[in-house]
C-alpha cells in the first residue's frame, strides 16, 4: 500500500503538469485578420515608408468593413492622438502597428471612432475601432491599411486577395531577424 500511495503522490503531480502544458499550448492563438478587405503585400502600398519595409515587415488591407479587430489578445501599447493607427504588444511577444489608411492623420481624428484605451488589455477579436467609410472615402483618403511587425520580426504574407475580419491562415513566421 505505501508504494501504491508514494507513486501517486509523485505521478499524479507529474501527469497533471504535463497535461496542463499540453493544454495550454493547443489553445496557443494564431494571428487572425484585423478586418474585412483585400489583402495586399507591403510593396504595393502607395506610400513609400510602408512599402520599403522602413517601418517593418508586414502586409496591408484594403478595408471593406467598418471594424478593426485584435488579431491577437495583448496590451494596447499605443494609440495616435487622430485614433488612426494602434500600436499592440501581442500574446506572443511581437509587436504590431495597425495604421489605418494612408494620409489619414490628417482627419484630425474625424471618421475614427476608437474602442481601446493605452495599457488596455484586449482577447483576440476584441474591436479597437470602428471607421466611417463613407466619411474617409469622401475626404479623398485612401483605406489601403497597414499592417507592420515594427519589433524585427519576419513574417511571410501566405496569401493575398479577399479575406474576412478574424479569419486565419494570412501569414507565417513570426520570428525575430
């Protein structure tokens, strides 16, 4: 009987830890879209600092949708004073910049309605903001969206063309360079 009881005050704890580890690695989340749109590569964003890879390797979409999404739980790490760019500190340690639109920092905030707060924690699909397309398509603003690894990690776009907002399977890597 002691050996029966020695074996399960020592196995037990072992299994358990090992099935806990097991567990919360397969809830491990990957990188969904933050939006609806069109997937494009970085080199076709019409601004040179995106499309030169300056800020950091990524990819960017023509929004569709109204909504941008946490494509991965973290921590709000940044928010421009006009609401059009967030920057993300995600689960997995990487570091995003989600700039939405080009030359949009000079709506001065107007057509950006921001759901976020700077230091606050968000769970994937939680919405940062929300846009009035119409409002930003009339301003003659492009919504060709950006988004860049700004932390030195190298991602590789897996494909391009439509995608749905929090839909899976866009990029690989994730490393550090």
């Amino acid at each position: 009987h002691y050996l029966i009881c020695m074996s399960v005050a020592v196995g037990l704890p072992i299994v358990l830890t090992l099935a806990i580890g097991l567990i919360k690695k397969s809830r491990r989340e990957v990188f969904l879209s933050p939006a609806e749109g069109i997937v494009h590569p970085l080199s076709e964003v019409p601004d040179t600092v995106f499309a030169s890879g300056m800020m950091g390797e990524g990819f960017a979409i023509e929004l569709v949708g109204e909504t941008i999404y946490a494509p991965m739980s973290g921590e709000v790490s940044m928010i421009f004073p006009t609401k059009h760019a967030y920057g993300l500190k995600l689960s997995d340690g990487s570091e995003i910049l989600i700039h939405i639109g080009l030359d949009t920092v000079t709506l001065n905030g107007q057509g950006f309605d921001c759901r976020v707060e700077v230091g606050q924690t968000v769970r994937q699909g939680d919405a940062l903001c929300t846009i009035d397309r119409a409002y930003i398509l009339e301003q003659e603003k492009s919504l060709m969206t950006p988004i860049v690894w700004t932390d030195q990690r190298s991602i590789t776009l897996v494909r391009a063309g439509k995608v749905q907002a929090q839909e899976k399977g866009l990029i690989q890597g994730g490393e550090r360079s």
